[in-house]
C-alpha cells in the first residue's frame, strides 16, 4: 500500500529487485499494478520474515524505482 515511484509512473517491464530490509539480499518480483498506491507483489523465491507494516523498496540494479509498504491483505 502507499506506493510511489520515483519516476512518478509504475516501471515498464514490471520485473524489479525487491528489498524488505536494508541490509536484506535483493530479490527479483513480478508487480502487478492494483490501481490506487498498492500493488501485487509475486516473488521469484521466497524471503524470511516478511511483515505486514514493513517497507518494501523496488530496485533496477542500484536504481531506486520507488516503494511502500507491506499489507496484510
């Protein structure tokens, strides 16, 4: 939820980096855009620990795209 994207539009392809934590290993997703600041992440493998209320920050390479944070639903 509460999505932004630094380029101020969602990225084409919508293949990313995804990291939980700062100090986490980067992991590739798929987004699919839900309209309103959320999004549907689909990660290639799974990550330990994730929580709702945690941030999520999208990456192409060292590139920031943007971020939000985790729901529950």
């Amino acid at each position: 939820r509460n999505v932004t994207w630094v380029a101020g539009r969602f990225p084409i392809p919508p293949r990313v980096q995804v990291k939980i934590r700062y100090k986490a290993r980067p992991t590739m997703a798929t987004l699919d855009d839900l309209g309103g600041g959320r999004l549907h992440v689909c990660l290639d493998e799974p990550v330990m620990g994730v929580t709702a209320g945690q941030g999520a920050v999208f990456y192409d390479g060292e590139l920031c795209l943007g971020g939000g944070i985790i729901a529950d639903n």
